[in-house]
C-alpha cells in the first residue's frame, strides 16, 4: 500500500559527487531536497575515479565549508610534464596563470566528505531506491514513483535534477526528437593500476611516446597511480602487474624508468574513452548535471570539474526562483552551461589527439604530434594556452 508521498522543493536522482554537492549548495540556500541513489554507500564509495581539481572546484568545497581534509591530504600542484622524445618539458600552470594552481585529491575522498556531510547535517538521502519511474518532465510538479527497502516510494517536486552518470535514467526522459547527442568514442582505452608506492615524480607527467601514451599520476606521497593507453579490445586480466611495470617503464624517460618504484597492484582496470554531449540540458522542470549530460575523455582532468560547473551554475537558478521567483537562470540554464562543457571538450579532445598513438594516423601522423609538442613548449603563447586550459576557464560562462 502506499503511503503519503514525500514533497520537496528538488529531488536529486544519484548521489555522486554531482548529487551530493548540489545537495550540499541547495541546503546552504533553504531549498529542501532530497536524493536518491540506485547503489548502497559502499558501491558509491568504492568507485574509482580521478581527482585533479581545478582551483573554482576548490573554491566550491571551500565555501561549502568541506575543504577540510582536502587541504590536509590534498597534493598542490603549480605545474605538469609534457614527455616526449624521451624528455620532460615543464609547463607552469601558476606562472603562466597569473598565480592558479590545480589539487590532486581523490575524487573518493570528495564522496566521502559530502556523505559524512550530510549525514552530519541529517539531510535525507535514500540508497538502493529501485524501479525509479517519473512522470511527465513537463508536468507541474514532478511525481517520482519507486521502491525502498520493499515499500513502495511516492516523491513530488517542483523540480527535477538528473545527476545520476552516463548510464542513469535521466537522459532518457527527454524524448529522442528533442535529445541531441554528439559523440566520439576512441578506439583505445586507459589500463590503469592503483598501488602503494611513492610516485616517480612530484607533479603528472603526461607521456607521449611510440609506444602510446602514459600518465603518471598519484593519491598521496606513498600511493601511486598509473596509466596506459591500450587498444579498447584489451582486458585488464590479461595484464599481470610485471607486464604492466614493463610497460609503462618502457615508455618514461631515462630518469622516470631508474625512479619508478613498483609494487603489488591494489586495483585495475581499463577505463574507455569518449566524448559526449547531450543537448538540450534541460527540458521543463527535469535538469540533467555531470556525466548525465557530457562524458569528457580523462586526458584534460574535466569531467569532476565540468559537473561541479553545472550544480554550481543549477543551484544558483534554484535559489533565484525560490528567493524571488526568477525563472531567468532556469530558462537559461542549459545555455550557459553548454557553452562552457563545449571549451572543454575541445580541449579535451585536443590534448587526447596530441599526447596518444593513432596508429591509423602513421608515422606522419606521429611527427605531426612531435611537431606541435616541440612548438606548444617552445612557444609562451602555446604554453599559456595550455595551462589556462588546464587549471580550468571560470566556473560560469557570461550571460547567454
């Protein structure tokens, strides 16, 4: 039998770290809410994701008073190498930025401070909600029909958020002749391997070689992580950490392939690679956040930054409809937001066509690459351009 339903100002589906920080701005403007994930906390928790944040996301969990943590363990890093011809090459982020500067900081450890967050704050989140249905997006209010814990769940919402990942329900709600979708799908993927030794360097170090590409990446000063490009067909168990270490030692410089300290494998796994863009973001009273909308390959360190963009720029548009009945930055909201996902997405796309081997392309399509590596660090310009990219353009486009 059902109950009585429960009634919020916004319903968030997915409580990632799209979901869980725009809860956590909703709930420092008044607005109720109230999230529902598909996993348990555990699931949400073990996901394995990246963790360069760009200086807005920082400034985000600062003034959500969750940044605690994040500047105890977070790693700063005011630079990056390009490797290439078996030689670094510095690009500084912070010089060539006017003083901007980047943090490694796992994007786990971001689920977690949102989690204890809420839980600290007693905001409503419901896991393992099953059999999700939703009416009508263009119906006023929302009705959302599931299930939790074996009894039926009744949700009614003014509003609508979808921040439930490339793979949710959301995205579908919009019907296939009003939904966009671009995509690029890579023909190669990201074996990477998660272990507990020191890192080979201090900063990233993005390698560009005729073996493939490779990152060398770390969560803290005893925790490493590593990637390879591999063909898309490949399976991670095919990989046994000896092959893996081989590997990627075969592909750093002199000095990186003598530093490089190995170890057992705590995890691995191959990522694929794509770009994607849904438009529009927003139909009625259903919003789409993070990978609902856009799917960034890993290479430009976007897709945790672009989702905190949007609930940056959602949450916003609440508080002016709720404060005074606004509707401006709702009606514009998919407008702004995609502007700023496209810039990132081509940068995106552009750094995974530099720093990766297509073979297709040959060995001219190689030189090619070795030509604008030469020129992107010879030239303050190209460097610039680099580096404004990579630390992140501002949270929010201009006025649509």
């Amino acid at each position: 039998m059902m109950g009585a339903a429960i009634h919020v100002q916004v319903a968030i589906i997915g409580a990632g770290p799209s979901g869980l920080i725009l809860g956590a701005l909703l709930d420092r403007a008044g607005i109720d809410h109230l999230i529902l994930e598909r996993q348990a906390p555990d699931y949400v928790l073990s996901r394995i994701r990246a963790g360069v944040l760009e200086q807005g996301t920082v400034e985000t969990l600062e003034e959500l008073g969750l940044a605690g943590r994040l500047h105890r363990d977070g790693l700063v890093h005011r630079g990056f190498d390009l490797l290439f011809h078996r030689r670094r090459h510095r690009i500084d982020m912070h010089g060539l930025t006017g003083g901007k500067q980047v943090v490694v900081y796992g994007q786990t450890e971001i689920t977690r401070d949102l989690m204890d967050d809420r839980a600290s704050r007693k905001l409503r989140t419901l896991y393992q909600v099953e059999n999700v249905e939703v009416s009508d997006p263009l119906g006023s209010p929302v009705r959302i029909r599931a299930r939790h814990s074996g009894e039926p769940l009744e949700i009614v919402a003014d509003f609508l958020a979808g921040c439930d990942g490339f793979h949710g329900m959301s995205r579908r709600l919009i019907p296939s002749a009003v939904l966009r979708e671009y995509e690029k799908v890579y023909p190669f993927g990201w074996l990477g391997v998660l272990a507990d030794v020191p890192p080979v360097s201090e900063e990233l170090i993005y390698v560009n070689s005729p073996r493939g590409f490779a990152l060398c990446s770390m969560r803290s000063p005893a925790r490493s992580r590593y990637y390879l490009q591999v063909p898309a067909t490949e399976r991670a168990d095919d990989w046994s950490d000896d092959r893996f270490w081989a590997e990627l030692r075969a592909r750093l410089d002199p000095e990186g392939a003598d530093r490089l300290v190995t170890g057992r494998s705590i995890e691995k796994s191959i990522a694929p690679l794509r770009s994607y863009v849904a438009e529009p973001m927003r139909l009625g009273r259903l919003f789409l956040a993070g990978d609902a909308a856009h799917i960034v390959p890993p290479t430009g360190a976007k897709g945790l930054n672009l989702a905190v963009s949007d609930v940056r720029c959602l949450a916003r548009a609440f508080g002016e409809w709720y404060q005074r009945r606004d509707p401006y930055g709702l009606d514009t909201y998919s407008e702004r937001c995609l502007r700023r996902i496209w810039r990132a997405e081509r940068f995106s796309w552009w750094f995974t066509s530099l720093m990766h081997r297509f073979p297709e392309n040959g060995e001219f399509g190689q030189k090619i690459q070795e030509a604008e590596l030469d020129y992107l660090v010879n030239s303050r310009a190209a460097s610039t351009s680099l580096a404004e990219n990579y630390v992140g353009l501002p949270l929010e486009s201009h006025p649509v």
